[in-house]
C-alpha cells in the first residue's frame, strides 16, 4: 500500500505531516479503465519533503528530504526532475528521489527555477530578482524587477518572456528580459502558477477560491474549474500548485 509506505518513511524521518504545494502529475489507465495516479509534490508544510506517490507500483514510491524553501518542480527529462531550493536549485532522480546534480545553492529567497528551450536555468526570488545560469550553474546575468513585489512562480510566455504570478501586486506579470514590466493583469485572488495557452489566455490559481481561473490578456474570466461553493461535499479549503495534463484535465493541489 503506497499510502503506508509514504507515512512510514516520513514517520521515521520526524512526524506526518500536510502534503501540501506542488504536483507533477501522470495518469495512467489500466486494462480495466481505472486510472491510476503517478504523482510528484512538495510538502513544505514544517519540514520540506520531495514525494512520489505511485499507484500504479507501490514499490516506486519515495520520500526525500530537500532543502527549506523548496517550492517549485519542472519534469526536465523521462528521469530527471529540477526542483527549486531556497537557495537554489538541483536535479533529482525520478526513480530514486536522489540528487543527481546541483545547480547551484549560493542565492536566497529562491521562489521558483525554471530550465528554458534556450539552454538556461532562471531562478526568481520572492522580492523580484531573476538569475540566469548556464548549464553548469554559473551565473550569466541577473536584474531586478523595480517594483515593491511578492512574487510566487516563474513561468514563460508563448513569445518568450517572463510570466509571474504574484501575491503582491495581486495581478500576473509579464516581464521582458531587462526587467521592464510589459504587462500586469489584476486578479481577484491570490495567484501560485500561471500559464499562457495556445490561443493567449492564461490560466492561474485563485487560492482563497480554491479554482484554477482561465482569464484574458485583459483580466476577464473565461471559465473556472474547482470552487468552495461549487464544490461543498470536498470541504475546500486553499489552492496553491496546480497541473495542466495533456489531455486538457486540470489537477489542483488543496
């Protein structure tokens, strides 16, 4: 039973504790239709875990104990997963939840760590600041946003710039490569992770609401998914990481 394996191993490490923030979810459907569930998160809640929870083979479940301010995932190859540290990043096995290689570890604040289609690591700080790095992790160049800011995950835009949700100023950001702010659309709610569509939306939590809001350029909603009042018999209660799946399902971590 993966659920007990899960519980045992953190257990040993300190005491149970809330699976809460991120998700890098697979699905899988068996030869009987039921789908079964492959799913990656961080628990941040007092201690700071990586887990796999595997439904599909129990034995593939892990538990790995990662550094503080752990906050974001990116699924970089069939095997290997980049997560964010608060004073960096590294690269963990997906089949073991051990590190493999670290980016780097001399930043803090660290919010978030995306690897680009252009060959570079960005790191962005909750206070505005985005990192670049080559591949072997050293820093190429860096600026700030000059703004009073509390930002949360940093993601990329169709034409690649830098797409941020933020919890102050409430709004999505789009910034340029210099910094310059090009874009700020206001949201209702506080915001986790945003990400641009195919045909320009964008799609972004709305965390005291408990829904994944797809909006427009302009800051109109299109369609929700989730919702305290729509959902009552789940007891609903905060969103933060969220998952889009290939086939257009939504996966939202409460």
């Amino acid at each position: 039973d993966c659920t007990k394996i899960i519980e045992t191993e953190i257990m040993k490490k300190t005491f149970l504790t809330l699976i809460v923030v991120f998700f890098f979810l697979f699905i899988f459907i068996n030869g009987s239709g039921q789908i079964q569930h492959d799913f990656i998160c961080i628990d941040n809640f007092k201690e700071n875990y990586l887990i796999r929870v595997s439904e599909l083979n129990p034995n593939n479940c892990w538990v790995t104990e990662i550094p503080k301010g752990s906050r974001d995932l990116q699924l970089l190859s069939e095997n290997e997963l980049l997560v964010s540290h608060g004073n960096g990043a590294a690269i963990y096995n997906l089949e073991t939840g051990k590190k493999i290689k670290l980016i780097t570890d001399k930043y803090a604040k660290i919010q978030s760590a995306q690897f680009h289609k252009d060959g570079f690591y960005y790191l962005l700080t909750i206070d505005g600041k985005i990192v670049k790095l080559d591949k072997y992790g050293n820093e190429i160049d860096q600026f700030k946003i000059k703004r009073d800011l509390d930002l949360r995950l940093l993601r990329f835009t169709e034409k690649g710039d830098f797409l941020i949700s933020c919890k102050k100023p409430m709004a999505v950001m789009i910034v340029d490569s210099k910094g310059n702010v090009i874009k700020e659309i206001s949201m209702l709610d506080k915001g986790y992770k945003t990400l641009q569509l195919p045909n320009g939306n964008f799609l972004n939590t709305a965390g005291d609401e408990v829904k994944v809001v797809e909006h427009t350029s302009k800051g109109e909603i299109v369609r929700f998914v989730g919702g305290i009042e729509e959902h009552k018999s789940l007891k609903l209660d905060y969103a933060s990481g969220w998952d889009l799946l290939p086939n257009g399902n939504i996966v939202l971590c409460n």
